[in-house]
C-alpha cells in the first residue's frame, strides 16, 4: 500500500464520519437516555400494595376514633 492509497483510505474515512457523524451523536445520546432512565427505574422504591392497604386502614381507624359514638 502506498502512501497515497493510505492517504486517500484516510481521506474516504474521515468523509464517511463526517456525513454519520450528527446519526451517530444521536444514538449515543437515546444510548445515554435508556441507560439512565433504566438506572432511575431500578433507584425507585417498589410500590408496596400491602403497606398502603395497612396505612389506608389505619388513617380509616383513627378518623373512625375522632367520630362521635352515636353517629358510628
């Protein structure tokens, strides 16, 4: 190989990432964003069906216990 093959090799190279390079900025950053929010999912709490079952009826108790005793 030449050195003028090797500089038009170089030249062709840099034309093709020239042209792909917005197409591959914008992979990179859906890349970026999926990775983050699947890292966010995963941070958040698990939603516990049973604790707020247990809180609802405990704030219904103690509004229940606030209710005068002839309207119960």
């Amino acid at each position: 190989m030449s050195s003028y093959d090797f500089y038009m090799l170089l030249r062709s190279v840099d034309e093709l990432l020239s042209r792909l390079m917005p197409l591959l900025i914008i992979l990179t950053a859906g890349l970026v964003g999926l990775v983050l929010l699947r890292v966010w999912i995963k941070r958040r709490p698990a939603e516990r069906f049973d604790k707020q079952m247990l809180d609802l009826q405990r704030r219904v108790e103690r509004l229940e216990q606030r209710l005068p005793p002839d309207s119960r």
